[in-house]
C-alpha cells in the first residue's frame, strides 16, 4: 500500500505541474498544492490528509467572519475588501486544481493498476 500511495502521490504533483505550466494555476496555488502533496510524502505509510492541509491553510471561518466583517468599515474596508476578494480567489483556485488533479490522477491508476481492491482502497483514502 505504501509503495501505491507514492506512486498516487508522485502522479497528483505531476498533476500540480501540468496545470500550472498550461497556466491554469497560479504561482501562490501550486505552493500550496505542491506543499499538500510534500507533506503526505514524509510519511508514505500514514493515511493521505492533503486536503486537511490545504483545509488548514485556507479555511478558517472565524478569520473569513472577521476579515468580511471589516470590509463594511469607512476608510479601511477597501482594503479589507481586497484582501477577501484574493483569499476567496486564491481558495478557489486551489480547490478547482485539487479537485481536477484527483480525478486525473485516479483514472491514470485505474488504467495503470489491474488490482481493483487496492485502486479503491486509494481513491478512498485521498478522497477523505
């Protein structure tokens, strides 16, 4: 298994950089999906957690509340503004790359691996 969630791992990197180089990511999204993928690859023999990673690092309610709270304020919610505007885009980007990454990634497994049981058990894991 282990041997298998290094290849799923090597294949969704190799993912990460074909749709940055096609310039459908950007430098600051692929930072963190290349880190994602880095982070599961210390330890091959725990279960995959990338989307906790990027989860961690992009999604925390009480600073979204907060920093939308502060656009509504004179003077400073410009700014403020902005900045929410380039967390939700930045979000955005890297969800749409995971997601996409993923799925690539999973069907070059199907075709690849004859051993159903394993694919699966795989696709299970970094689809949690």
């Amino acid at each position: 298994m282990t041997e298998l969630r290094h290849k799923y791992l090597q294949i969704l990197k190799s993912n990460y950089w074909g749709v940055f180089e096609e310039g459908q990511c950007s430098p600051e999204a692929i930072l963190i999906l290349i880190d994602s993928v880095d982070e599961c690859m210390d330890d091959e023999t725990l279960h995959m957690a990338d989307w906790d990673f990027i989860e961690n690092y992009l999604i925390s309610d009480n600073f979204v509340k907060c920093m939308s709270w502060f656009t509504s304020v004179p003077v400073i919610g410009k700014f403020f503004y902005h900045y929410v505007f380039e967390h939700f885009s930045l979000s955005y980007d890297v969800i749409v790359n995971f997601i996409g990454a993923h799925e690539a990634a999973e069907n070059m497994l199907k075709s690849v691996i004859e051993s159903k049981k394993f694919v699966d058990f795989i696709i299970l894991e970094s689809n949690k």
